[in-house]
C-alpha cells in the first residue's frame, strides 16, 4: 500500500489544534524561565564544595507532582530543552565527530562499548511476548564498563571524581528499565540529565576554546549545536538497536495514540533543526540573487518535489509520508532518523499506526511543529506522574530544591 495517499475512506480527521493545542499547552503561570547559564554552568575550580549523592526518587504522590515543577531541577531541564533547540536550529546531524572535544570523544566511546556489548550478548532464543531476558545480562555488563569510562572522561576533563555517582545514575537510567524490561520517555529523560549533567560540569568542553575553565565561556558553554547532534543521534541509535534486540516493551505507552511507543526528544530536536532554515535562508539570500538555499543549510536532497519540499530546500512536516524523503532525509535530521524507525518497527499505513505524527504532519511550518511538541513533552512526559516519578534526583545537578528560592524545600 502507498503510504504516502492512504484511502479516504480510512483516513482519520486531521485535528491538529487537539495534538498541538490546548490540551498540551502549559498555562503562563505554569511556566518555568529557565535560568542563564552563568547560573549553572560550574568552573571545575568550585567542584570541592559541591555535595554529590546518589540519585534518589521523590515524586510520589501528586502533590510531589506540583512540587516537580517549581524545583531547580525542572527549571534545568526546561533549559537544557531551550538551549538544545536554539543551538542545533538550521544544523544539519554531523557524518562524523571528527574535531570533537576530548570529553564528547569520551561519551562517544561509551556508546561503542554498549554497541560492542550488544553484539557479544545476543538475545536468548525463543519466543518470548515481552523483552528478552539476555537484556539484564547486557544491563548489568554496561553498568561494569560504565562505572571505569565515567572516571576515564572526568578524570580527562578536570572534572570532580565524585560527579559521578550523579552521572552514571542518569546514564543507566537512561538505558531502560532493568526489572521490566521496557524503555519509555522517562529513561529519555534520564539521559536529557546526563547530557546536562556532563556540560553543566565543563565536562563537554573544548578546552583549546576557553583554557581557563567552564565558568568562563560564553552562552554555548563551549559546546557547539554539530557536536549536540552526534551525541543525541548517537544516543538514538544504540537504543534503537538495544530496543530491537532485546524486544523492549514501550514503558507507559499511551498504545497506538501516543507521539511514538519509545522516544519523543528525537522529534524536538529534529524538528529544531528544521525550524530556523526559512529565516536564514531569506536573510542569506537578501540582494545575493540566489534561488537555491545555501549549502550550509541542508544537504542536497536526492528527490525534491513541490508536494515535499520548500523552495528553501526544506522538507515539509508532510514528507514524512514519503518514504524516500524519509530515507533522504535520516541521515541529516534526527526527526525524519525516527521516522525511519517506525517505518522499519511498524507494518501497515503510517495513520493507522502513528496516528499522532499523522495529524502532526499536517501543521504548516516546523516553528509550529517544535513549539507543540515542546508542550506535548511538557504534558505528557514531564506532566505525567507515570513517567517522571522513576525520575532521580541529586544534591547538585538536578536537586530536589526550590528554583530562584521559590515554593519551600522539602
């Protein structure tokens, strides 16, 4: 069947105000500005004053809930979502780490161990309706591997040894779901704080930028929107290859109307990538005479027509129901990269089985699609008392405090 012209007679209304709207939009009072990085950002000369501790669970009822959302904790994730998506706008995903910091090199060699690890642990033969128990064979050998690679890039980067406990705590979080064998948007979540955890610290930074430490970077905080990118696109693949291997279960799915079974954040910041691109471009092209998009924009694209691009060499939010602008476009943007795995993960027409990114794609420009998807994470990951109450909170990266001395400890 053609994905891309599903049947009239089968083909559910678009209702792109319920999935972008209200129901997802967080009400001004609600909202959280997220502090300046000079607020967070430690210089690794001020780490021996800082108390880490192990990550502890807190929210437990709904009034635990309603807290969440005052802490310090929360206002840095809501930063860490701002910052992300305004310093990959208009940044094609990277081919390759080459010219990266030592830091990021040391993240990216963790990932090569989970690869390596799956590939020494396969899956244990039979059928099995839920995940495959070779996954806590798997856990338990990264969460070994791990520990040492942690100390490694800590140690490189001239950072607090004692970050870690924080650190791996978020990044095993960040793996799935060891009792039940399932990955969701909480374990998302977790590695949102490990990436955060590690920059926040300086342990991201290049030091041939800025020698005298994090505390004195500028607003990017020594990180740049390629390197950004490689590590999330990174992220997402191993887990998509752990998820297929291991048979993990979607955790706390919504069934076939929520976002996606597994993942949300590929969509934010895939559709960050795209949002900027108009802009540029017109302010580039200005009294130059182009009428191509610059080349720093986008990739050339194999396959363009009007249905599925913009005149600025954009793909439109339709094109996801074009399965060779999705092949197209995968290996440049992280939101078409998770459009390809549904396609590969699900059989039968793309409004039956995503019906949610169905109605998304309808939105008219990518600015619109980011800023519903910001508030449909807002609701329905950080909103959700299901998802975050497996959240752990720390004593210095993502503390269980009241943000700007609001609401009270407790």
């Amino acid at each position: 069947m053609d994905f891309s012209t599903p049947p009239a007679r089968s083909t559910p209304p678009r209702n792109n105000v319920s999935v972008i709207g209200a129901h997802h939009r967080l009400q001004a009072s609600e909202r959280i500005h997220p502090p300046q990085i000079a607020k967070i950002v430690f210089s690794p000369r001020t780490h021996s004053h800082l108390h880490f501790k192990s990550l502890e669970k807190r929210i437990h009822t709904t009034d635990d809930l309603t807290y969440f959302a005052s802490t310090a904790a929360y206002a840095r994730i809501q930063f860490l979502l701002s910052f992300i998506s305004s310093a990959v706008s208009t940044v094609p995903t990277p081919k390759s780490a080459d010219g990266f910091s030592p830091g990021i090199s040391c993240i990216l060699s963790i990932f090569d161990k989970l690869d390596e690890l799956a590939e020494v642990i396969p899956p244990i033969s039979g059928p099995r309706r839920f995940g495959n128990p070779a996954y806590k064979t798997w856990f338990s050998a990264v969460e070994n591997a791990v520990s040492t690679l942690i100390t490694d890039m800590l140690h490189k980067a001239d950072v607090s040894v004692e970050a870690k406990v924080e650190l791996q705590g978020y990044f095993m979080g960040a793996l799935g779901s060891f009792q039940r064998l399932d990955f969701g948007t909480g374990h998302e979540l977790s590695f949102l704080a490990f990436f955060g955890g590690c920059w926040f610290l300086g342990a991201l930074r290049d030091t041939s930028r800025s020698p005298n430490g994090a505390a004195e970077l500028d607003e990017t905080g020594g990180i740049t929107g390629k390197e950004i990118l490689w590590i999330f696109s990174r992220y997402f693949q191993v887990i998509r290859k752990v998820v297929r291997q291991y048979n993990l279960e979607p955790a706390g799915s919504h069934g076939v109307w929520g976002l996606d079974d597994h993942f949300h954040l590929p969509y934010i910041i895939g559709a960050a990538q795209l949002r900027g691109i108009q802009e540029k471009y017109e302010t580039v092209k200005e009294g130059t005479g182009a009428t191509d998009p610059p080349g720093s924009m986008l990739p050339p694209t194999t396959k363009r027509k009007e249905s599925d691009y913009t005149k600025y060499g954009m793909p439109r939010p339709a094109a996801v129901m074009n399965r060779t602008v999705v092949a197209d476009q995968m290996d440049v943007n992280i939101y078409f990269s998770a459009i390809a795995f549904i396609y590969e993960v699900k059989k039968g027409p793309f409004f039956e089985h995503s019906p949610v990114l169905y109605d998304i794609s309808g939105v008219p420009s990518w600015s619109k699609v980011h800023a519903g998807l910001l508030r449909m994470y807002n609701a329905e990951v950080l909103g959700k008392f299901p998802v975050v109450q497996h959240f752990g909170f720390g004593g210095v990266l993502f503390p269980w405090t009241p943000f700007n001395g609001g609401g009270g400890a407790r």
